[in-house]
C-alpha cells in the first residue's frame, strides 16, 4: 500500500489544475467510485493525474474495469498505479478548497 501525498508536495501543474468539463465538480470528484473523468479525456489533464488506461480502461484509482494485463509486470499499469495517491491527493485539495477549508 502506498503513503497519502502531502498536498503541498504535489508539482506545480497539479496544484493549479481544475477541470473545466461541465458538471464536473468536487462533489462529482469525491463521490464514492467517481471515476476520474466519464468521458477519459479531461481537458488538460496533467500527466500525474492520469489514473485511467488509455488501453483497456481499467481505472486504477477506482480499481474498476477489466483488467487485461499483469499488473505488476506492465509498464502502464505501474506508472499509473503510482499515479493514484496523486490523483487521491488532488481530490483531497480540490474538495477542501471547494469547501473553503485550507487542504
């Protein structure tokens, strides 16, 4: 099991990056088995926040989809799955700061 990422670590781009797809809000974000993004193709997306397999789909910070390949041998299945607590923390920060409190 990977550790939380502390948010004020995350690279600039994340920190900065808001979707700008409509409908797509914190609440949305932080649902539980929200998907990264319903579509797979937000706008913009920093690569850090990639979570999702371009491939077969498979989410893996959802940990939903088929997987089809090993995923402790597939180079983008580990890049992605190291992605994840990223993605996590991203979240985390985007839905304090919706919410007014500081993440």
């Amino acid at each position: 099991m990977t550790e939380p990422v502390d948010i004020a670590s995350l690279p600039p781009a994340v920190r900065r990056f808001r979707p700008l797809c409509p409908g797509c809000t914190p609440a949305l974000l932080a649902s539980p088995g929200a998907r990264p993004c319903s579509h797979y193709d937000c706008p913009g997306l920093p690569v850090e926040l990639h979570v999702t397999c371009d491939t077969c789909m498979y989410d893996f910070a959802a940990a939903d989809g088929q997987v089809k390949c090993d995923h402790t041998t597939c180079p983008t299945a580990i890049r992605l799955t190291a992605n994840v607590p990223v993605y996590k923390a991203w979240v985390e920060m985007v839905v304090a700061e919706a919410e007014g409190r500081r993440p």
